[in-house]
C-alpha cells in the first residue's frame, strides 16, 4: 500500500515537471497584441543601418508593418504605404516595414525596384513577429506615441482610406 502512494507521487511529480517544462516555454511565445495594449519592444537595424526600437520614436506614431516579397497581398498595400508615409511623416508618423525575407538577395532587389518611401528591415527568423503574436501577413500595428497599440491590421489594406489616415493623424 505504501509503495503504491510512493509510486503515485512520483508519477505526479512527473507529471507536474513534464507540463511545467512544455507551458513555460509555450506561454512565453504565444503572445498575442491587441488594441489597448503596450507595445513589445524590438530592437531591428534598417536596411540603412539604423538601429531602432519601438521606443526610438521620439514622441512620434508608428505604423509597424510585417511583410514579406512573397507575399501578394503584402506587395500590393506597397503603394498606400509608401503614399501614408509621404504624407504623415513630417507629422510624425513612422511607417516600419518588417520584412520575414529569408532570401536576402531577392529582398534587396525587391526593396530596390519597389522604391519603399520608408525604412524597412529583414528579419528572417520572425522574432518581432512572434513577439506581437503575428503569424500572418501583412499584418500592421499603429502605436501611439506613448507605446500603446491603438489599431491593429490584419491582412492588406488601403492605407490611404480617409478612416486610416484620420485615425493616424489623431495619434500624431
């Protein structure tokens, strides 16, 4: 009788160590953001070489952007990005377009003949994607100046839709 009472406790203990081990790392991958909430924080270098943060805003909005050349629908948004961009930014809003590339020499051409009008970065191993719990693209973020994601997108839009460009300049 007592060594069955050893026998389950062990087993328990087992057990209880096993789902431990599988949780831990599990809840602290799967994240996901959403309005209201602050935002995590990167860190990223450009294609220019700029190292940024989420944080290195200084006092601007930001539109954080994932992506990838492959990707249609993420190809196709390019040009309301690169307008949303041109037209906010001397008011403070940041367009960061994250890129999960992994073939570099395809990105940078891509890059080149898309003529993006804001800075860009690839990021093959999806670290800040899965930081903001981003497991489709595109996907974007609009963070106000103080952290806080105050829209989230998923899937491509029209980033120069009288509702966007209002909610962007609120923010700025």
């Amino acid at each position: 009788m007592r060594e069955n009472r050893l026998l389950v406790a062990v087993v328990v203990g087992l057990f209880a160590a096993f789902v431990t081990a599988l949780w831990t790392p599990l809840h602290d991958v799967i994240v996901i953001v959403n309005v209201g909430d602050g935002a995590p924080d990167f860190s990223v270098t450009t294609d220019s070489g700029a190292r940024v943060t989420v944080r290195d805003f200084g006092g601007k909005a930001l539109l954080l952007n994932f992506w990838a050349t492959w990707c249609r629908p993420c190809v196709e948004e390019i040009p309301s990005l690169n307008a949303l961009a041109q037209s906010l930014a001397p008011q403070g809003l940041v367009v960061l377009g994250v890129s999960s590339d992994t073939d570099a020499m395809s990105y940078t051409r891509f890059v080149r003949q898309a003529e993006l009008r804001f800075p860009t970065a690839r990021e093959p191993d999806r670290a800040i994607q899965l930081r903001y719990g981003t497991i489709q693209i595109p996907e974007s973020y609009l963070i106000d100046r103080s952290g806080k994601v105050r829209a989230k997108f998923i899937s491509n839009q029209n980033w120069t839709s009288p509702e966007i460009v209002s909610l962007a300049r609120s923010l700025l």
